[in-house]
C-alpha cells in the first residue's frame, strides 16, 4: 500500500513537468508563425523609421489568417507581436498570450531590433515597444523569456 501511494505521488509530481515540455514542445512548432509577424515589424522598421500600428501595416496578413495548429492568430499593434494558443494546443494555454516586444535604441533604426518575450526586460540601452498581453504562465514561457 505504501508502495502504491509513492508511486501515485510521483506520478502527480511529474505530470506538470511532462505538460510543461509539450506546451513548449508547442510554441517551438508555433515559431514560424510569430517569426512571419517579427520580420514584417522589422521591415517596417527600417523602412520607416517607426513601428507599424497593426498587421496591414507590418504588411502580413490579417490576424486571423495567420494561424496554426496551436495558434489562432497572431497580431501586430505597435510593433509587439502577439500569438494566442488554441486550436489543438494543450489545454491549459488556450485562449493564452504570447507577446515579442520590439526594443529600439532610441534615434539609431540602424541598429537592429531586439526582441523581448513574456515582459522580460530589454538589453541595457534599448527601449520596448508596444505592450506587453503574455497571459501564457510563467512556467511555460520558452527559454528567453519572462
């Protein structure tokens, strides 16, 4: 009996660690998709010397087109790049945020963009820009991130 409640408590004690790797396992897959939405807001960038307001501006396509087996759209809004899980994802990340902020060096667009992740803090010197939606917890936010 002993052997069967160490057993059990084991068994729960590994079940967020194994959610945990395929949630990620899930945004790594995701990737190409935000990656579209990053290079459109880098483009926009050097071009413009600004960040673009939105998808059409970032020139991709619109939010709910850019989808995924995990993801059910990804957005542009003042140069941050938001994924929300869904579609297949694990269940405990539906309906759940993941945003890549823009940092700048403030009056230098030459210098290339630096993105940030989950609300982590920018490389001394950069500024973010847009705002910051990641509701993903912090247990499953990709490495870099948070």
């Amino acid at each position: 009996m002993v052997v069967v409640a160490i057993i059990a408590i084991l068994a729960l004690t590994a079940v967020p660690t194994l959610y945990q790797g395929v949630v990620r396992q899930q945004i790594k897959e995701s990737m190409p998709l935000a990656d579209l939405a990053r290079d459109g807001v880098a483009s926009f960038y050097r071009r413009e010397g600004k960040m673009p307001a939105d998808n059409a501006a970032a020139n991709v396509p619109p939010a709910n087109k850019i989808i995924g087996n995990y993801v059910t759209n990804v957005t542009v809004v003042d140069g941050a790049v938001t994924m929300t899980f869904g579609n297949s994802a694990y269940s405990a990340v539906k309906s759940k945020k993941l945003t890549w902020q823009p940092a700048i060096v403030v009056d230098a667009p030459t210098v290339p963009i630096a993105w940030v992740c989950g609300g982590k803090a920018p490389p001394n010197g950069m500024t973010v820009q847009g705002r910051n939606e990641t509701t993903l917890p912090g247990n499953m936010l990709p490495g870099g991130c948070g």
